[in-house]
C-alpha cells in the first residue's frame, strides 16, 4: 500500500466525471435498444418496409442516453458544489462521514474539576 494518499482534487476530476456520464448514458441507451427489440428482425424489417410506426428504437436510444447523460452530469454537478472548497487541498486518510476526532489536548468536560459547583 502507498503511503501519497490522494486529495480531493485528485478524486473530483471533471474528466472522470464526465467518464461516468457517459457511461451512464452509454449504459441507459443498451437498455433501450435491447428492451425494444432493435436487434429483432421484425423490428428491423418493419423499418425498412416503413410500416414502423413512431420513433425508431435508435433514435429512441440516442434520446434516452443522451437525456442519461445530461442528468447523471447536473446530478454530479451538484455534488461537487456541497464540496468545501479549503478541503479542497486536505489529504482523505479516513472515510468523510465519520465524526471528527477530538482533539488529544483538550480536556474532558467532565473531568475532574469540571463537576457542579458547589
């Protein structure tokens, strides 16, 4: 295991995020091919005859990928703004939505001295 430990500029490149929208969108427009049957025959002849009506399955693809898209990357967006910018910089050496540690030299509150006054 290395011990360079990536900061979150390393993990929040715009070019991965743009990677997994497009996979996204890749991913949603098989789904669509596949779920209206673009690689039948009797869909492929029915288009080719003319007698298909609406929306051919490939273009339908392209609409619901490209629509897959364009969400999946305002959705990454968004997320990327909830990120302070000073931990921009910060190194991540433990998960992000622990509590935060506390301190080693600040005392209890309820130590000794600390109780009700009397």
């Amino acid at each position: 295991m290395s011990d360079e430990k990536p900061t979150r500029r390393d993990i929040l490149r715009p070019l991965h995020l743009l990677g997994i929208a497009l996979a996204c969108g890749v991913f949603a427009a098989v789904v669509t091919l596949v779920s209206t049957g673009a690689f039948t025959a009797r869909v492929n002849s029915a288009i080719a005859s003319g007698t298909y009506d609406g929306l051919t399955p490939i273009a339908l693809g392209l609409v619901v990928g490209g629509g897959a898209f364009i969400v999946t990357l305002l959705f990454l967006a968004m997320l990327i703004l909830v990120v302070d910018p000073a931990e921009v910089t910060k190194t991540v050496d433990r998960p992000v939505l622990y509590d935060a540690e506390p301190d080693a030299d600040e005392p209890d509150s309820d130590g000794p001295g600390r109780g009700a006054s009397a």
